[in-house]
C-alpha cells in the first residue's frame, strides 16, 4: 500500500480555507495525482485540507474521508504560561540543533521545551490515531513496524490531505522518527506531496519505504487567478 501525503494549498488561516493562489495550487495539484491510482481520499476535518482534497476528490469521483486526528497540532502552552519560543515546534527544533542537542533522542518530549508544551499530547493523539487507521486498512502496528495483514497482495494507493505539524507526527510514527527529527528534516511546501510504501505482501513486517518527500514541482510559477 502507499500513502501519498499531500498538504493543503496556501492557506487565509484567519477563516481556514484557501486564498485564491491556494486554490489555483489545489488543482494543479489534483492533475499532478489524478494518474497516481488512488483509491481512497482522507482528509484533516478543517478547512483549508477539506477544500485541497475536494479538487481531487471531485477529478477522480471520490468522497473524502475525514480524519479528526488529522487537524492541525497545537503548540501552545499547556498551562498558559509563557513558553520558549511560543512551542513553535519547527523553531524549537532548529534551536535544539543549534544548541547540539541530538534531534534523534525518542525521549524528546521531556526536554524543558516541550514539557508545558501541547504539542506532545497533540504528537501522541496523532500517533495513536495513525496506528488505528492503518489497521482499518490493512497493516498492524507490531513493535516498531506494521505488519500487513491483507488478504490480498495488490498495490493499493490513497491520499491523506493534511497540514505540516500532523504530517508531520504521522509519518514520524510510521517511519520511527522523533517529532521534532521531522519538524527539522522536512518542510512540506503548499500541496507537497510525499509518498510512503509498505509491504503488500500479507504476514510480513518491515520498514516502510519513503518513495518520495515534499515534492511541490507542480506548483512552481503558479499565480492567483
């Protein structure tokens, strides 16, 4: 199975939907998957994701499935109080590294920046949620990796139309990847698409294989209509 992970196209955050360039980037985007075989469109329940994925929904006559784990993370502070840099997840990871701290550590959030941080909670929400998912379709956490328990052998293909920070904990849960690891490694551009690919053959176990990463080709040059 593969798992094409696309983001939503620029965004007008203030009233969550797209501003007329993100929706121009939405249909370049549609023609950029309609021949990826997709099978399935699930979608982040807000706003500016709904309106990306229903481009290509609508080209290839399918209806969306929402995902509320998906939304977008929240970084705030847990407590109201003032936090380091705000818990902007990407700034604190480039302050870490800055700083020599290793980005690889899997006990992450215990550091002082996260520990009042929403953000781990929102990270362990999104990782339970994508364990729960992919077992609807097919594939079994099993210790560090998932194991395809399809009856079938066929390559199938879906689309999860989403945002940076949620992509963002998903992939790092399915790649076994600290959430800030990724927060560093990988800046999704608007309407990006990664793709993820696991082992179709039932019974077995393995690492996913990442195909491709933010790949925004498509929307190069484009201008609001």
């Amino acid at each position: 199975m593969r798992i094409l992970f696309v983001r939503h196209g620029e965004p007008d955050y203030a009233h969550d939907c797209l501003t007329p360039l993100g929706r121009v980037q939405a249909k370049a985007a549609a023609l950029r998957l309609k021949d990826e075989g997709i099978e399935a469109i699930y979608t982040s329940p807000m706003g500016r994701a709904v309106e990306t994925a229903r481009e290509t929904a609508d080209l290839l006559g399918l209806e969306p499935v929402t995902l509320d784990f998906m939304h977008e993370i929240h970084w705030s502070s847990a407590d109201g109080e003032p936090i380091f840099l705000g818990g902007h997840p990407w700034n604190i990871a480039d302050a870490l590294a800055n700083e020599g701290w290793d980005l690889t550590r899997t006990d992450w959030a215990s550091h002082p920046y996260y520990t009042r941080s929403r953000v781990v909670a929102e990270v362990e929400k999104v990782s339970a949620g994508v364990d729960g998912w992919l077992a609807s379709l097919g594939y079994v956490r099993d210790g560090a990796y998932y194991r395809c328990v399809r009856e079938d052998d066929e390559q199938h293909t879906v689309a999860l139309f989403s945002h940076g920070g949620s992509s963002s904990a998903a992939m790092g849960r399915i790649l076994n990847l600290p959430f800030p690891y990724m927060c560093a490694f990988l800046h999704l551009p608007f309407t990006g698409v990664t793709a993820i690919r696991f082992d179709r053959h039932p019974g077995v176990a393995r690492l996913p294989v990442l195909e491709l990463a933010g790949d925004g080709r498509h929307i190069q040059g484009l201008t609001a209509e």
